[in-house]
C-alpha cells in the first residue's frame, strides 16, 4: 500500500500543476481582465493610472510568470482574495464547499446505499431483474431540473409539507434537515440508477463464481453468501463509481443548487467564471481536481484490500 500511495502521490503532483497551468493560460488569455473591467466602470482612468494597476496587480508580467506566482502562492497558504467579493478567497470557498459537502455527500449516500440494495435485489431474485432496470432507466433519464420543480410543486406548493427552497439560518437540526429533503430526493433519484445497474451485474457475475457455490456446499443460508461472500467482491467496481462521484462532492450541482437556491460551489463557481474572478475560479477548480484524484487513489487503495489479487 505504502509503495501504491508513494508512486502515486508524485503523480497526482504533477497533474494538479499541469493542470493549474493549462486553467491559469487559459483563463488568462480570456477577453477582459480585472483591470479593463475597472477601465470600463471609470472612465476618468487614464493610461498612467492602468499601468500603475497593472503593475500592482503583476498584469504587466508573462502569463507564465503570473502563474509560478500564483501556484507558490498557494502553496504557501496564500490564496489571495476574491475580486468578485471582496474578500478573502477562502472566506468565500468554505461556507460555498460546506453547503455542497452536506447536500451532496447525503444524496451521494442515499443514492449508493438505495442503488447497491436495489442492485443486490435484482441479483438475487432474477424475477426482480425486469422491475430494477425499469427504475434505473426512469431515475436516469428523468433531468434534474424537472424532477426537482415537480417534488416543489407537489410537496411545497400542493401540500405545503416542505420549504420550496433556500437554507435556513439558525433554526435548529430539524429545521435544516427540512430544508435538505427535496433537493436531496432529486439528486439521490439521479445518482441512484448507476449504482444499482453496476451492482445487480457485479453480483450477478460474482453468484456464479466457484467459491460461491463453495459456500453454497458447505450450507451457509443466503443472506450471508450475499452479505460476507458476494457483496465485497462485487464492491470492487463500485469503488471507482464512488471516486468519480467525489469530484462532484466539492464541485457542486449547480442545476439542483438553482432550482432550491442553494448556495454551494455549483453556484460560485459559475459566478466566478461568469465575473471573470480569476483567482477564485481557480481556487475551486483545484479544489475539485484534488479531492477526484485522491478519491481515486483512496478507491485504489480500497480495492486492493478487498481483491489482493489487484495488488
């Protein structure tokens, strides 16, 4: 594991510099910089004036220079302000990458717990199989942004039992979880489908390996042949899904985040591209690329100690 972890740990380096860099020109070579956008709202400015903020602000300096100072920056801790709103950028980050954290980790976690039961049904009882597949495939191509207004309009509007909306503001645990239903409800219903689809063919295929029938042999019931036997197995494949699903754990949904008005990065993030804050769209975009990479190394590690014959 350590030899796992040590190679690639240098690996996961080099990429989030790479791609800091290939963000950093990119976004640099984009029309309308802080200071053009300062020239536009006054314009008394003159020459000497946008030459003095160029040089304050390191404009006047190579798109490769302004990005080593950047990235030495960060790894000082140093992660500058927000242009956007006047703070500090990381100010602006955490309450954003709170609001994502809790809305998506609990839908990530309802869908894969609903999602590997429902896959492990399909699996188990053939009969089931049909009835499974038809509910992934209606999660799956049900969009987002209209499941989450038809829940608002039957359980916020018609029946008035939910909030439509928002975040509350110090109201208390019960309150907050009020708040968290619906959006949490649509975004587990369309994350639900790829869990149970990979799980009911991952368990499907383990149940007929040898050691199954093995244990089959030997008069274990079924429930712990699925349980201790097939489901580990099958977990294997699940792992690189929960991985990929990680990046979105601090990327945010910004689509769910919009239809509830919910801050979280989906939004900022958006606003940061959208008002050309440079150094925060960064920020987050390293942020997002972190967490998905190392997800994926903790997914490499997990599947290793559960099939020793990947190591």
């Amino acid at each position: 594991m350590l030899r796992i972890v040590a190679g690639r740990l240098p690996q996961i380096a080099v990429t989030l510099a790479l791609l800091s860099l290939a963000a950093y020109l990119a976004i640099g070579a984009m029309p309308g910089d802080p200071i053009s956008l300062a020239l536009m709202a006054d314009p008394r400015l003159g020459p000497a004036d946008v030459a003095r903020m160029r040089a304050l602000h390191g404009l006047d300096q190579p798109l490769l220079a302004r990005w080593w100072a950047w990235a030495t920056g960060v790894l000082r801790g140093e992660f500058g302000y927000s242009r956007l709103f006047a703070r500090p950028a990381a100010e602006v980050l955490w309450p954003a990458l709170r609001g994502s954290l809790v809305l998506l980790g609990t839908a990530l976690a309802l869908a894969a717990a609903l999602g590997v039961a429902a896959g492990m049904l399909a699996a188990l009882r053939p009969r089931w199989r049909g009835a499974v597949d038809a509910v992934a495939l209606l999660s799956q191509a049900l969009p987002a942004f209209w499941l989450g207004i038809l829940l608002i309009i039957l359980f916020a509007v018609t029946l008035g039992w939910l909030p439509a909306g928002g975040a509350p503001e110090g109201e208390g645990l019960a309150e907050a979880l009020r708040f968290l239903v619906l959006p949490v409800a649509t975004l587990a219903i369309a994350h639900l489908a790829a869990y149970a689809r990979h799980t009911a063919a991952s368990m499907a295929e383990v149940l007929q390996a040898p050691w199954i029938t093995a244990a089959r042999a030997r008069g274990n019931p079924e429930s712990r042949i699925a349980l201790r036997h097939a489901l580990p197995n099958a977990a294997v494949p699940l792992l690189s899904l929960l991985a990929l699903d990680a990046g979105s754990l601090v990327s945010g949904a910004l689509i769910t985040e919009t239809v509830f008005a919910r801050p979280g990065m989906g939004k900022l993030l958006t606003d940061a591209v959208m008002g050309n804050d440079h150094n925060l769209a960064l920020l987050a975009l390293l942020l997002v690329a972190a967490t998905t990479l190392l997800a994926t190394l903790a997914a490499d590690l997990a599947q290793r100690a559960l099939d020793p014959r990947l190591a």
